[in-house]
C-alpha cells in the first residue's frame, strides 16, 4: 500500500476501471478517479495502491488518483530532494482536479524547500499538475507559527492580520478588498484547503474602507434585526463585505439560516442603495 504504479487499462466499466499491471489485475473506482480523467482500453495510467482487500476469497487491489498519497508520491517521483528527504513533506489536502496544497520543511538550510519542489521555471511541478489534470498546486513554506503557516496556506491571496483564538482551532483573516475572492477560491476551494491544511476554521474579512461603504446594520429596516445578526456573525461589518460573495456561498456559509433565494434578494437590495447613492 502507498507504491505508485503504472499500468495498461484493459476495460472500463460502469463502477470502476480495470488496469493490468505486470500480469496483475488492478481496480480503479469511479470514486478515486480524477473528476477530469477520461480513460480508454489501452491507456497507459498512474495512481497509487490505496487498499488491498480480499472480495469473495479473491485479492482485490484498489488504486486511487484522487488520495492525497497520490500526489506526495509524485512529488517523490519528480522531486530528488524530497527523495532524499532533503525536503520533508508535511501536510497534503487536496480537492482532485482542481485545487491541491502541500506544506512543506527543508531539512537543509541551504535548500529552499518551495524553490526545489517548483524547479526551474516551473519544470518539475508542471508535469506533476499535468498528470493531474492540470489540479492547480500551491507549494507552501510550513511554519510551527500557527499564524504564519495560516497567512501562508491562503496563498495566492495576501493577508494582512490574522487574529486566532486561543484554541488555535479558529482564525480571523483580513484581507485587502480585492483579495477577498482570491482568500475564498472558486466555490470556495481555496478556504476549503486552507482550513483543512491548518487544521483551522478560517473566516475572512475584507479590509474596510469606511469612505465608501455602508455599516451592515443601516439595512436592519430591509432584512430584520436576526438577518442582520446573521450577517455579522459571518463577518459582514459592512455592505460591500456581502458584496464579495455569490448568493450560494452566502447561503453556505450562514449555515441554513439564510437560504439562496433571499440571499440574492439581500445582494440585490444592497448594490441597488450604492448605485442610488452614485446618481446622488
């Protein structure tokens, strides 16, 4: 369990793909193949054995694209340093086909740990991220700073405080007003990672700019004093902080008290008060 292997797909099948590897009979899940994989008889694919079981007194080999051991491997493959154990990978989360983060340490100061891992104009993460199916990945600098590692797992994003509870189990980040959809990722993918890397609940603010923004709670009259409560709870202060979500993911985010429907209405209601306010 945990050895990389390549092997030559012999049929694919409703539920799984069955790969021959060596004379060996490997099967692959739908649910551990990568969203964007598309697989024929004869292809030639990689993945790592995930679980070795026995099905009706025979062995089965269950391999997997999608577990995180998947990509550390690959980093082993493609990375000398990491071979070695020059670099140490910490921490793998990933969100397959789309988003992976990977912290990790050099053993060496002399080795940038980031450096080695992304190569030379990006040579060596490139063919890991093609393998993939172009799974964007960010290669992050772990820290024991709890802190620290936080700002630096929100990477493409630029944080500018991070305020942590004292169970170090939930953070407060703000953000610059244009880097709020960068922090939260496309359907929120980038928090997601983020939290799941830190082992930390992450809630990000923007950066307020009382010049041109509007108190959330001057929209009490609109929404009622317990939609407001809500949106402050969330980490709305003010009305353009709203503005930087879809209706979805407030809806998400409010944990069932706000559903997608009204959480549209309150976006609309909002950018109507500040195109008022420019005419004015």
């Amino acid at each position: 369990i945990g050895e990389i292997v390549l092997g030559d797909i012999y049929q694919v099948r409703a539920r799984d793909t069955l790969i021959n590897h060596n004379g060996t009979e490997l099967i692959m899940p739908n649910s551990q193949k990568i969203p964007k994989d598309r697989f024929r008889k004869g292809d030639t694919i990689r993945a790592v054995v995930a679980e070795v079981k026995r099905d009706n007194g025979n062995l089965a080999i269950i391999v997997s694209r999608t577990s995180p051991l998947f990509l550390e491997r690959m980093f082993e493959n493609e990375i000398p340093e990491v071979y070695d154990g020059i670099i140490e990978i910490v921490k793998v989360v990933r969100e397959p086909g789309e988003r992976s983060k990977v912290a990790v340490i050099s053993n060496d100061e002399r080795v940038d740990a980031v450096g080695a891992c992304v190569g030379m104009k990006g040579i060596r993460i490139h063919s890991i991220v093609r393998e993939l199916c172009n799974e964007n990945i960010d290669v992050i600098n772990y820290s024991k700073d709890k802190k620290e590692f936080i700002k630096r797992s929100l990477q493409p994003a630029k944080v500018l405080s991070v305020d942590l509870d004292p169970s170090g189990k939930h953070a407060k980040v703000v953000v610059p007003a244009e880097q709020v959809s960068k922090a939260i990722g496309k359907g929120g993918v980038n928090i997601r990672l983020a939290s799941a890397l830190t082992e930390c609940e992450i809630d990000v603010y923007r950066e307020l700019d009382y010049d041109d923004d509007i108190e959330i709670s001057e929209f009490a009259e609109d929404f009622g004093e317990e939609i407001i409560d809500v949106l402050y709870k969330m980490g709305f202060d003010t009305a353009r902080a709203v503005l930087e979500l879809e209706a979805d993911e407030i809806a998400k985010r409010s944990g069932g008290k706000i559903d997608a429907k009204l959480a549209g209405r309150i976006l609309q209601t909002i950018e109507e008060e500040f195109e008022e306010d420019e005419l004015n």
